[in-house]
C-alpha cells in the first residue's frame, strides 16, 4: 500500500555523501545529470542517449495537460482500524515544440474522499515547467529541489517521470532499455486488498490463483489477535500447496507482537514480513531480523533517503530495501537509490502498487534492477488500469516488459472524463 506522505529530498542528501571530480562519475560521485546517473546506474557508457536530453528552443516544453482521476473501484481499507484510502491517478502530459510528448501518473492517496491537492500543485508549476530552459530530468529535478523546495516529492516525481518518459519516446525506446535492462519479465504476487473475514482471505488466494499467482500478500488487520488466527489458517489451509505468501502490517505493530507473528511466521509458507514496526526504529528491525528467519522488509514510505538507507545497511536492519520511484521523488531519485543499495548487495523491493503508470514505471526500473525479486501487482487488477489503452502488465502470474517507447503506456484521453471523480487541465 502506499500513502501521500513527504519524503526527505534524496538528491539534496546525495549532495552530503558524495564528491564530484570530473564529468563521468565513479560510483561515489554525485550524478549531476541524466547522462551521468544511467552511465553509473549501468556500468556502461550512456553518451549516445545525450540527444534526447538536450535542450533547444526548438524542443522546449510548449503545453502542459494535468488529469486528476478517481474511481470508486479503488478505494480500498489496508488494515482493519483505518477508513478507506481513496486513489487519485494525477496524470501529467507535457507536449514538446517538435512534436514529442512526455506522459507520468503518480497516485496520491486520501482518507474521507477523493483529493485535487496533487492537482494544484502541478497547476500552480505549470508555467515553471513551460519555462524549463533544460530537459534533463536530473538537472530539473535538482532545481525544482533547490527553488521549490515546498513541493512534495510525489510533485516532483509527475516532472521527473514524464521528462524521461519524453527522452525515452523520442529515442524509440522503452525505459528499461535505456536502463541497461538485461530481463524482459519478472514474477508477479498478488497484492490483496483488506478482507473483513478469514474466508475472504484464503477464497481470494484460490481466485487469483486461476490468474497463474503462486505468491500473494496480505493487508490485515494490524492486530495480534486477529492476524495471528489468519497466519496459522494460511499455514494449514495450503501447507500442500505450491503457493507463498507475504505479510504487511502497515507499520502498526510494536516490537513485541511483531516477534510474536514473525515466529509463527517462521513455521512456513511466508517469503516477507512487510513493515512490522515503524520504518524509523532501525535498532529494533535489527533485532527482529536477529530473530527471525522470515525475510524483514520495511514500508518505505515514511523515512527514505541516501542517509536512510546507509544507515540501515549499516545496522543490518532489513533483508531488502523498499520504496516507489513515484513516492521518492521520480526515476531520478530512484536510480541514485538503487546505486546505493547495488552497492551494498542490499536487494530491492520496488513497490508498484497503484495505476497502470505508476506500476510502468516502477516495472521498467526492476527489469534493470536483478536485486528486485517480484512485481507487486494490486488486486482487483482491472480498477487500476482505468482510462488506459493497454493498461494491462501481467501474463500468467508475471510482469512483462512493455515495449512501447518511453513508458509503453497509452492513455485513452477521450475515457478519462467517464471517472468518478475527474479534474482537468489543458
């Protein structure tokens, strides 16, 4: 699950943890541009992408379009004491003097209604974007950083996502291309929604099971009392199954009662324990990673940075890192993240809950990234895909590469306005 919710500003960190020498950088240098941070990210030179990044008055951003769409199909409870999240998939469309066209989605997420707070913002830069004097998503996302520091990282991430997007299409390439990806498909678990009752859980793993899943993950009720029960059925119910399971908490649990889940945990089935305490509490993940067997995972949402993660490394905090390139600031901010955990041999899991986009463009960064074992795919799939032409990224229990430039992402424009809850801006 992922919530609206402000993120330390990775690329200012970086600033505080490397030093660049000369324009192409060793691995603990600063990228200060898109050229330099795919060179890093891939190991190989990526100077022939330099074309599609460069600025001129001739393919300056000439018309911004903002979307902001809800559907009722999408709101969803993650653990059984909160009110229901209502998604918001804030599309932003930047069209070029030459033709070409940058597309992003970020989802935003809301309790007690659907939210046009993403929207303004992005209305209130749209000038700012058309005033863009670079292309460079790196270089834009550091000014944005440094002179519009009020905006929230998932702000930035809509700018950042759509300018590579835009480079990507107008090098007639898909992103994980231009990412040195070296897999074309990558295994997908279902990711369920709440359930009010223990039946619903283990009817929702035979139902989505048809679909070719053999792992699924779990929202719960964030009680010991109640989630215990669910583990322990989970455990009899498919203990002659070829199926696994994944578990997150939200971060609602303290230390004690997180050790008493995870030890049940440790009797079978479960790959992760997924935010068990409060991401902050780095000494006690360690301690409950000391303790158990079951692969620790935090939520990634609350505390991200460069500083972050070094310091859980560190500690040995975790067994795999965790956050969204539309959460942490954009692609940008997610390769120089990636470059920190590769370096460390920390696994990655890349979070792609949310709409077609947002999933897009998270999938293009695991397909370049092998410490990334599995694609969250949300459920009931058909509600995220909502006003896209080829919304669809899974075949038989995995994601597949989309081979469409940029994204690989058609927009059905005309469907758009059809949501339950739409605002526009063209």
């Amino acid at each position: 699950m992922r919530i609206s919710i402000t993120i330390c500003t990775a690329a200012t960190l970086l600033c505080l943890l490397f030093v660049r020498t000369d324009s192409s950088p060793a691995t603990n240098e600063t990228p200060l541009n898109a050229i330099e941070l795919l060179t890093v990210f891939s190991g190989e030179n990526a100077k022939q992408f330099a074309p599609y990044f460069r600025y001129s008055v001739d393919s300056k951003i000439v018309a911004v379009e903002i979307h902001a769409v809800g559907m009722e199909t999408t709101i969803e409870r993650y653990t059984g004491d909160e009110e229901a999240w209502h998604a918001v998939n804030n599309i932003l469309r930047i069209k070029t003097a030459d033709g070409f066209e940058g597309v992003s989605g970020v989802d935003t997420y809301y309790q007690g209604g659907f939210s046009d707070e993403h929207f303004h913002a992005l209305k209130d830069i749209a000038g700012d974007m058309v005033d863009l004097q670079s292309m460079d998503p790196v270089e834009v996302s550091s000014m944005f950083a440094k002179e519009r520091p009020e905006l929230r990282n998932e702000v930035r991430a809509s700018i950042d996502i759509a300018l590579w997007d835009l480079a990507a299409r107008k090098a007639g390439l898909p992103l994980h291309a231009m990412f040195g990806a070296k897999r074309n498909s990558i295994e997908a678990y279902a990711s369920l929604p709440f359930y009010e009752s223990l039946p619903e859980y283990v009817e929702a793993v035979n139902q989505y099971s048809k679909f070719g899943f053999t792992t699924f993950k779990f929202h719960v009720w964030g009680s010991i009392d109640k989630d215990l029960p669910l583990v322990k059925l989970v455990q009899q119910t498919f203990v002659d199954s070829p199926y696994r399971f994944a578990i997150d908490l939200e971060s609602v649990y303290g230390i004690e009662d997180a050790l008493e889940l995870g030890k049940q945990l440790d009797e079978g089935l479960f790959l992760s324990f997924e935010a068990p305490i409060n991401d902050e509490l780095l000494a006690q993940y360690a301690d409950l990673r000391g303790k158990l067997e079951t692969h620790i995972i935090p939520a990634g949402y609350t505390v991200y940075s460069p500083e972050f993660i070094r310091q859980a490394i560190e500690i040995g905090a975790w067994d795999a890192g965790r956050f969204d390139a539309t959460v942490v600031g954009g692609i940008s901010d997610a390769l120089e993240l990636l470059i920190i955990a590769n370096e460390a041999g920390l696994p990655i899991d890349i979070q792609s809950w949310g709409h077609s986009l947002a999933q897009a463009a998270n999938l293009h960064l695991m397909l370049a990234n092998n410490r990334t074992p599995y694609f969250e795919a949300p459920m009931p799939k058909e509600a995220y895909e909502f006003g896209m032409k080829n919304g669809n990224l899974l075949e038989r229990g995995r994601a597949v590469a989309l081979e469409r430039p940029g994204l690989g992402i058609e927009v059905d424009w005309d469907r758009l306005p059809a949501a339950d809850f739409y605002m526009s801006l063209k």
